[in-house]
C-alpha cells in the first residue's frame, strides 16, 4: 500500500513528493509533470517580470533518486482498477493518487484581449509560466506604458515589482479597495499609499472596456495609456481529468474533504484544482501547507500532528504585506477576542491582530517585516504573545536580545520551508556565510525577502562563535596557502 502516483509536477506535486519521500522512505513515488524544463517556483516570477532571471534559478530542486518522475502527460485515470494512462502508453498503478494538476489563468471576456485565431493578443501577458515572465522582461523599454489588471494579492505584488524596476505602471482594479480578501479597508488604504509612493498609478472602482492601440478603454471615464497589459485576474482550477473520471467536481475545483481526500477515499487533491474547505485563500504558502498536510496524512506520524496554519504574504522589497489566520480578522464584537491595532499612515504601517486570550487568532501587518515574521512564528506554534504589543509590533522585542538567538525551528525562508535550525547546524558545517547558506539550504533563493533574516542569523553565529576560535577564523588563507 506504498505506491504513491502523483499527478502534477508544479509546486504542489513537487512539494508533496519532497515531503513524502522524506516522512516515508518505503513511499514508491511517481511523479507526472508534461514540463521538460522541471518545476519553477512561482515566488519568483514577479522578479523575473521586473529583473529578468535565469530560468536555472527559477528551477525547484531534483528530487532524490527514489522519487520516480516522468514527463508524459496523464491521460485517464482508471478507478475501478487504480490505474494512471499516460501519454506515452505508460499504465501506472496506484495505491493512493494524488492531483496536483493546477490551474490556468483566467482570461476575462474584454474586447481586443484575443486576435482572431484565438491567441492572446501580442502585447497581453500573464503572469503563469516562467516564458511569460521572461517574456513580459524583454517586451518592456524604457518608455512602455504598462498596465497592470486586477488588484488581488499577485496583481499588487506585479505592480510594485514592475514599479521598482523603474517601469510606468498602471494598476487597473474593478472594486473599491485592493487586496480585499486580505485586508480591512485600512491596510488597504496603506498598501495603496504606498503602491503610490512607489509610482504605481492606482485606479480603484474602473471597469474596463476594451483594449485599442496604445490605450485600454475604461467605462465612463478617461482611458490609460498601455503598451503591455497585464492580466492579474486569477485561475481557474484544472479538472478535465478528475471529471473524466467520475469525481465530484465543483465549478471552483475538485471536491475534498479536510484530509484532502475526493470522493474516491484512494485518490487526494491539492493546490488551485482543489477545493479545500479549510482555504480561504489560494496561495502559494496555502498550496504548500497542503503539501505538508498530506504528506503527514498519507504517512502518519503517532506523535506528530498536523496543523493547518493559514499564512498569505505579499512579496516585495518595501511591500512587507502578511495576513495570518481568518482574513475578516473576526468581528470586533466577537466575545473573547481582544483587537489591538497601530496604524502609522505616514510610513505606510500597520497592523490588526485578533487576540484570543495570550493566543494570536488573526492578524493583518503591512511595513512590519520583522513583526510579520515573528507574529507568524507564534501563529504556526501557538505560543503566547508578549505582553509589550507594541515593543512586539516595532520589532523591539527581538532588537533587546543579546548574543546569538536561541536555534527553534522558526521558518525563516517560507519559500523552501528552511527553519533556522537547519540554518544553525549548516553554518556549524561550514556555510558561514549568505551565499554559502543558500547553496546549502537554498534559503534565500525564494522570493528574497528573507535574505537579512538570513544574514542577521548568520551574523548573530558568527559573532558567538568568535571568542572561542577567533585565531583560526583569523588567518584562514594564510593556513591553506602554507599548506
């Protein structure tokens, strides 16, 4: 009962594989991924829209040996005999399978998106594979109008990237506030300031119209100029081969239950083709989190439970936007629950927590890096929150510490799920350093925005380690060239 046939090999599948293997090294994992080029991280495609970037660095990690991956298409699934059909003519038998099979983007119904045959019109991107990103990269000049549509967490990320890099942006969003399954109206008005702080024209309540030459339309009210149009319109979930099938299958993706369990008890689902009722909202943390969830399920562990946590980060250098738990942040009415709130609007800061007793129930914190991380630390573990809110929320709280931090498992890079004590025992190994910590661990080569975690923890180390060997760390050229 170990043969594991995963369908999807995008961060869901990948992450899943990665976990299983390592919880259960008897697993007989297959993974079935239609990519030549292998998985990529979708954390940074925003970088490669703005930057450009390799696509070796966008790459995902190889799985060890034992994970068997093969890159034809899975055509049929036979439930009556457990059977995965492939492209290539494979029959895969299976003891638990699992879809990871995605989702595409949503292409609104807009005039001018599409040329006759059916394609995207050439200047319209979306943000879905590393080849649009890259593409996107080479599209824009010195003096292109781009306009970003949909203000949801991936187009506010893009908007702000793009706007970084120096480009003219455009953010395009049909309703009153941006982000509005995240925020309360007043971290929206700061994410918004600071989206203009950083150039991005924001343009809330417009509807748009049609794409012309040089301008996109917008209903009873000035058109934008726009070369490159962005779409940030969200996905819909992948489910032809779950309806195929014969699995229940909702309009927003294939049914599951809290164990990510379809109505066939031998086959799972995860990721946008799911629809998990424990999600509220589809990330890249949450499809990640699943990961770990299933691969606890699929392989128990007696002493280890598994704890939902749901975390949504908005990427980017100035942006620091992290929600934690229910987004609605729980009514103010709601009996035993204490909110504290800070809102700084000169400086772009804010939060809103939702206290239940010492514990943290919810949170909203935009420009607080360091409090971000730390409030998502005691979220993930359940430990009590410090009495001193405010010291906490200004990142006072961590700066009074002296010497080196105590190792925890704290995840410092939520990219690749490295905890700061696989930091600790790498750097002991030899890694003392930033780059050397991200060719050990790959911490870093996420999204980035950990990078000065990373160095503050690395920093801390070294300065502990130093009273006790200084004279070795002094003179280490010198020692290997008299060798």
């Amino acid at each position: 009962m170990n043969r594991v046939v995963i369908i999807g090999h995008g961060p869901a599948g990948h992450r899943l594989a990665e976990r299983l293997r390592a919880r259960d090294g008897s697993a007989r994992i297959t993974v079935l991924g239609a990519r030549e080029n292998g998985p990529c991280n979708p954390a940074l495609f925003t970088r490669a829209m703005s930057a450009g970037l390799p696509l070796e660095w966008m790459a995902l990690p190889g799985h060890h040996e034992d994970v068997r991956v093969r890159l034809s298409r899975a055509t049929s699934v036979d439930r009556a005999n457990r059977i995965v059909r492939t492209a290539d003519g494979a029959h895969l038998p299976y003891d638990r399978l699992v879809l990871a099979t995605g989702g595409s983007a949503h292409v609104p119904e807009l005039a001018g998106l599409r040329r006759a045959d059916g394609a995207l019109d050439e200047r319209v991107w979306s943000p879905r594979s590393p080849h649009d990103c890259l593409g996107l990269h080479a599209a824009l000049g010195p003096d292109t109008a781009l306009t970003v549509l949909g203000g949801d967490l991936l187009g506010v990320e893009s908007a702000h990237a793009l706007a970084t890099a120096g480009h003219r942006v455009t953010l395009v969003h049909r309703g009153p506030r941006l982000m509005p399954r995240e925020l309360d109206p007043a971290a929206a008005e700061i994410v918004t300031a600071r989206l203009r702080a950083n150039g991005v024209t924001v343009r809330l309540g417009e509807t748009p119209v049609e794409l012309l030459p040089g301008k996109l339309s917008l209903r009873d009210t000035e058109p934008v100029r726009t070369d490159a149009l962005l779409l940030c319109t969200g996905t819909r979930p992948n489910t032809e081969l779950a309806v195929a099938a014969g699995l229940d299958v909702a309009a927003d993706g294939i049914v599951v239950d809290e164990s990510l369990r379809t109505s066939d008890p031998h086959v799972y689902a995860l990721g946008d083709c799911s629809r998990d009722p424990a999600v509220r909202r589809g990330t890249l943390e949450t499809t990640w989190s699943q990961a770990g969830a299933l691969a606890w399920i699929l392989a128990p562990d007696r002493e280890n439970g598994y704890h939902h946590v749901e975390v949504t980060r908005a990427r980017g250098s100035g942006l620091e936007v992290t929600c934690l738990g229910p987004p609605e942040l729980l009514p103010d009415e709601t009996p035993g629950i204490e909110h504290v709130t800070f809102n700084d609007r000169g400086r772009h800061r804010y939060a809103r927590l939702a206290l239940h007793g010492e514990r943290l129930a919810a949170a909203t914190l935009v420009g607080l890096e360091e409090a971000g991380a730390e409030l998502t630390r005691l979220h993930e573990t359940g430990a009590p929150v410090p009495a001193n809110r405010l010291a906490l929320l200004l990142g006072l709280e961590r700066r009074a510490d002296t010497g080196a931090p105590p190792v925890t498992d704290e995840v410092l890079c939520h990219c690749n799920n490295v905890a700061e004590s696989t930091l600790t025992a790498a750097f002991h190994a030899g890694a003392e350093d930033v780059p050397a910590l991200a060719a050990a661990t790959r911490a870093t080569t996420g999204c980035g925005s950990c990078t000065d975690s990373v160095r503050r923890l690395c920093e801390a180390l070294s300065a502990a380690a130093l009273p006790e060997d200084s004279h070795e760390r002094a003179f280490p050229a010198e020692e290997e060239d008299a060798a």
